[in-house]
C-alpha cells in the first residue's frame, strides 16, 4: 500500500481520539460550569474583565443571555455570543438561576466619596439598588475597571441601551473621570440581596 494511501487512514486514527475525548470532556458538566473559566464557578470573578455574576438578578441574567444569543447585545468582541451558542435553550434558566443563587461578592476596600455624589446626582441609583423589579444588574460589589467599562461603553454608543435613552442621558452628565470615581465608590459597596 502506498505511504499517500496510509496518510489520511493514520492521520484519522491519530486525531479521533481527540475529537471523541473533547466530546467526552462536556458530558456530565452542568450549563453553569461552561460559564466557569471566566466568571467562576460560584459567580464571583477575579479577573476584572469578567463581570460578577454572583448575586445578580435571575431575570437580568437570563435577559442578558438571550440578547448576547440574539446579538442585541455585542460589546465584548464576541467572547459572550460564542460561548452562549453552548447553551441548550432550558439551560438559560439554569445558569441563571445558579449565579443568581450564589452568595454577594466581597465589595472593594477602598471607596470615593465624590464618586457617590455623583452617582447619586444622575439618579443611577433609583434602578440600581432601590428597584426590586429584577431587570436591573446590582452594581455594588463589581470589578471597578468593568463598571468603568460598561458606563464608557453606554454614554459613547458602544453598547446600546435597552431602555428609554434615560442611561444614556445619565451617563452623558459624567465626564471621564467622573465615571472611574462612580465605578470605584460602587465597587466598595456591599451588593444587596436581590433574590
């Protein structure tokens, strides 16, 4: 037999163990754990580029699963909207309501007063942490330089607003700076119970 012949018969032999083994890999994992590498397998993240799942609303959760599926939202180079193609459509809730589950994360140390007068003076906070409605993230006890992110991302038309045009409006008052300093007094805030 010819060695052109036995290439793609020993190549096949060599790589479908790889294949069958990746597929083996994902039996038994919970939807939740596939969302572990990056926001922790009990939703509180140490890499500030990863939000902290941990605490937040169930539906918030599940609402912002569905827009990554629909691309109605994409602000993150497409890193959520793969991962998400992972999730069986009953998995949603599941995930969801696993982080949602898990205990608040440990605010930040250090907070910034001036960044509390401002958050207050845009009425962020109406939403944020006096709604219980459940449609809205908690904001405390998140990684700073991810707030900081997300508002940027809001106020430059970066990320859309899914609502009224109000955070846009909110945000358009906050200069840079301003933002860091919001973003750094929430990050030391206890993050409330929103179950």
């Amino acid at each position: 037999m010819s060695r052109f012949l036995l290439r793609p018969i020993v190549l096949t032999l060599v790589f479908l163990p790889l294949s069958v083994g990746a597929g083996m890999l994902e039996e038994g994992i919970e939807p939740y754990e596939k969302c572990a590498l990056c926001h922790g397998l009990f939703g509180d993240s140490s890499r500030d580029k990863f939000p902290k799942l941990a605490g937040q609303p169930q539906a918030y959760l599940e609402a912002q699963i569905r827009d990554f599926l629909s691309g109605a939202r994409s602000n993150d180079g497409g890193q959520m909207a793969a991962v998400v193609t992972e999730l069986e459509d009953n998995d949603i809730s599941l995930v969801a309501q696993w982080f949602s589950s898990q205990a608040n994360p440990e605010p930040a140390a250090q907070s910034d007063a001036v960044g509390e007068q401002r958050f207050i003076s845009v009425g962020c906070a109406v939403c944020h942490v006096d709604s219980q409605s459940g449609e809205m993230p908690r904001l405390h006890a998140q990684h700073a330089s991810y707030l900081a992110k997300q508002m940027r991302d809001f106020r430059d038309g970066a990320r859309t607003v899914e609502a009224d045009g109000q955070k846009l409006k909110q945000l358009a008052e906050l200069s840079d700076s301003d933002i860091v300093s919001v973003a750094h007094y929430l990050s030391a805030q206890p993050r409330q119970n929103s179950k």
